[in-house]
C-alpha cells in the first residue's frame, strides 16, 4: 500500500470559504434585488404566484441576514 497523498480524498480544507461579512454583503445584494423585483410585480399587477414566491423569498432572506 502506498503511502503517498490520497487524490480522491476530499479537499474541503482547500476551498475558498466566504467570510460572514461576504456573506452578509452578497444576501445584502440579493436583498435589494428582491425588492426591486417584488416592486415591479406590484406595480404591474403581475400574478399572484410570482408575488407570493418573492415574498417568500424575500422574507427569508431577511430574516437569514438578521441572524448573521
């Protein structure tokens, strides 16, 4: 058996992880995107599908980012 460096182990230690300020900073984005969105869905009367799906996911988001 060799004793070498195994190449299908997991290399997890090695991946670029994101800083809990990046992370807020990114959500922060994602965030303001929601919002414009669920604007225009608003104003033009869009489905009601797509309006509960934004909200959804704009609550979620908000509520992830308090908890950062």
């Amino acid at each position: 058996m060799a004793h070498g460096k195994d190449i299908d182990a997991a290399d997890w230690v090695d991946q670029d992880l994101l800083t809990k300020e990046e992370s807020r900073d990114r959500l922060d984005e994602e965030i303001e995107f929601e919002r414009k969105k669920l604007k225009e869905l608003e104003s033009a009367a869009g489905n009601q599908a797509s309006l509960d799906l934004t909200k959804r996911r704009l609550v979620a988001m908000e509520n992830l980012r308090a908890s950062l």
